[in-house]
C-alpha cells in the first residue's frame, strides 16, 4: 500500500476530491495547514499599513491506495490541484507497511 501525501491551495480541494473520486479513490483525510516553500510567504497592505504573511494557507490531502492506483491518483491531484502560479503544492508519496480496518479486523487493501 502507499500513502499519498499532497499539499495544495485551498480552494483547489472540491476539484481534487472530485478528480480523486471519478478514478476510484472511496476515502481521504483533509487537514487544514499553513506553510511556505519557494515563495516564503508575501506581503498585503491593511488600511495603508504593510504586513508580511509568511505562512500562507494550505490543504494536506491524504490519501492510501494500492501500488497499482499510484499513477492515476498523482495524475488526477496534480491536473485537478494545479493553477500554473507559484504556490500550487507538492506531492509525497510514502510506503505503507500495515493497514487495519479498527470497525472489521481487515487488513492490507481489504481495509482500505
């Protein structure tokens, strides 16, 4: 099993859920974020004061699947989450040693 790790812009979320659920994907975790990676934030002007914002708001999206789903998953968060601008996200993926179903016992791609 592999864990899909991707971290995007907020309000790309409903289109990544969507495109996660049109190839098959029945479940995600969503946790909201902050953070900055090559853009290191940017600054806004508030009733004619600056201020910088270093940590912007991002969406983790989680996501287990099965070694052979790994390609279309990438493929559709990545065309779903993308806006061509600085900031869109990056994408982890992780090996999964054990899946447990807590409700049934199930484990490995059974459980998910």
């Amino acid at each position: 099993m592999k864990l899909i790790v991707a971290v995007i812009k907020p309000f790309k979320l409903e289109e990544v859920r969507e495109a996660l659920a049109q190839i098959g994907v029945q479940g995600l975790t969503v946790t909201e974020s902050k953070g900055f990676g090559r853009q290191k934030g940017h600054a806004h002007l508030y009733r004619s004061s600056g201020y910088e914002l270093n940590f912007l708001p991002k969406v983790k999206v989680e996501v287990a699947v099965a070694p052979e789903d790994v390609p279309r998953a990438i493929e559709a968060i990545q065309a779903a989450g993308r806006t061509g601008k600085v900031g869109d996200g990056k994408i982890f993926l992780y090996d999964i040693e054990q899946i447990v179903r807590i409700r049934t016992g199930e484990t490995g791609k059974d459980a998910l």
